[in-house]
C-alpha cells in the first residue's frame, strides 16, 4: 500500500476535509481529527498537523495538495534490521513493544514506557521521525513524543529515586525493579486495548527470558503469553521505538523538574562530572538531600562524599 504524508496547516487542513466531505467517516483513529475513505484511497488527518494518504491513488491525491504542505517521506535507503530469532515479517505485525531509560543515569528515575503500534499507524509514525531514540538528540525526542502520545495506546511508569532507593534497602535488584515496572506497563497495555490483542509482545531484552520471570514471581498479573526479548529491540520494531522515545521523554521531564527544584543544572550519565555535581550538591544542601534525587547505591555517591570534603 502506497502512503504519502504531508504536513499541512490548520487551514489546509479544513480545505482537506471540504474536498472529501462525501466519504468522511464517522470512527477516527487516535489522535485523528477527519478521516475519509474513498474507493482508492483514505486520507487521515491528525491535530498534529499530518495529513496522511494511503491506498492505490494515495500519492495522486496527496500530489493535488503538495503545493502549499510540505511532504514528509521516510527514507527508502534504510536498511531493515536484523530480526534475530522473530518470526519472519515480524516489524510489521502489530506490536506491544516495551522499554526503559535511566537505569544507568546517577540522578533522576528509572522511566519504563510500553507502547502498542498496528501497522495501520506506522506510515504516519515513520512520517512523524520515530526510530531508535539513541541517534537522536533530546529536543528531537521530546518534539516527537508530543506528536506520537496522542497517537499510540501506551503506559508510562516512573520509579522515584525514593522508592528506588528504598526497595534496593530491602534486598531487590535493579533487574528485578525493570521487570516489575515492564510487566504492569505491558499490563496496562494490553487492558486499555482489551479486546483486541497484539500480535506479540516485544520486551527490550535486559535479563534473560528465565531470569526475568524470576524476578517476577510473587506477581499475580504476569504478561508471559506470545512474549518476545531481543536487544536493540528498539531498532526491530516501531511499538519499542516509540516506547523509547516517550521513555525519554518522560525521563527528560523530570530531570527539568529536579534541575528547578534544587535551583542548578544536573548532569546526566554516571561519569566523572556527575561526581563533581553531586559532591556540589552535598556541599549546599547535605547528603541527604542528594540521597533524594540519586541512585544512592552507585559508586558516584561514595566518590562524590569524597570530593565534598575536599
């Protein structure tokens, strides 16, 4: 199937809507505001902006309106993935796909988003820039999960440095906080969507398959069925990538609202400038109150005590 999107304006947008008029319909997609259907193609619009053609006289139509809109077409030059052990065509099936961002980050939270992604919805979301997070910048990625949150069903679940810090007091491991807040984020999901189904079920691989329903043993939802694990996942599939992107996101927004909070810019990462900034930090307001904005089990916060009594 043949798809052209472009990015129009509000105006543009309600002359689209007049011209097909006659094969409007009434069920919109998320984040859809007209949709029409006629006999060789559909046209979508989104509040985003994207206005998406698809079908056999798609890019025809789309042509009529490029004047004025800009066209947005993903890369034809691209290579595909790699799918590892998934089944054959498996990017584009329709997907729950999961991730998680900050595990290795020193200040601010533990971020785990999952996201469900059709194959309807992955024209416009290529259109719209989703790939793998990590050859993006943060403005870039912030910019696209504003775009894409309205779009996709999806679970955000963020884990505190508090509470993080607390359940690692009390004998659990990192690991076993991942798989906890995957699995009700997939849960969450698969809830929301009910009764449709995905076609399976996508985990960013970071334990592996035994280890990880391990840690989930005293769980009394547990999502095991039509369950895939791959690293990189996010490159194998868009439900994983938009996972990724929305994670930072999120992940973004609270390490803005940490920097106000203690009134001075923080540093991401676990490296040497981290330790400089904790151990700033420790000077101004105490080791307790870096306690309240950091992973207190890294090695950043001996080394960062360290510097501050220097």
């Amino acid at each position: 199937m043949a798809n052209t999107v472009i990015n129009s304006t509000t105006s543009e947008i309600n002359q689209i809507k007049a011209h097909y008029a006659p094969f409007s319909q009434p069920k919109l997609p998320p984040g859809a505001i007209f949709a029409a259907k006629a006999p060789r193609f559909t046209v979508t619009a989104y509040k985003s902006g994207k206005v998406m053609f698809q079908g056999a006289d798609g890019e025809k139509e789309a042509a009529k309106w490029q004047g004025t809109a800009t066209a947005l077409s993903p890369s034809r030059s691209a290579k595909k993935p790699v799918t590892r052990n998934l089944p054959a065509g498996f990017s584009d099936w329709n997907v729950l796909g999961s991730d998680e961002v900050g595990t290795g980050d020193f200040f601010g939270p533990i971020t785990v988003c999952a996201s469900y992604v059709t194959r309807d919805q992955m024209p416009l979301l290529k259109a719209l820039g989703v790939k793998d997070s990590k050859a993006m910048k943060d403005p870039e990625i912030c910019a696209i999960a504003k775009e894409i949150i309205p779009i996709i069903p999806h679970s955000v679940l963020i884990c505190p440095n508090p509470k993080y810090n607390e359940v690692i007091r009390r004998g659990m491991n990192q690991g076993q906080i991942k798989a906890l807040l995957h699995n009700r984020a997939l849960g969450n999901v698969l809830k929301r969507i009910a009764p449709e189904r995905p076609q399976a079920i996508l985990i960013d691989q970071f334990a592996e398959k035994n280890t990880y329903y391990r840690y989930l043993a005293h769980e009394t939802e547990i999502v095991r069925e039509d369950v895939f694990f791959a690293t990189k996942a996010e490159g194998l599939h868009l439900s994983v990538a938009a996972s990724s992107i929305i994670a930072r996101y999120k992940f973004v927004e609270a390490f803005s609202a940490m920097e106000r909070e203690l009134g001075r810019p923080l540093t991401k990462g676990a490296g040497a400038k981290v330790d400089q900034t904790a151990a700033q930090i420790i000077r101004a307001f105490g080791p307790e109150k870096l306690a309240q904005y950091t992973k207190q089990h890294f090695a950043n916060t001996e080394k960062a005590m360290k510097l501050a009594q220097k």
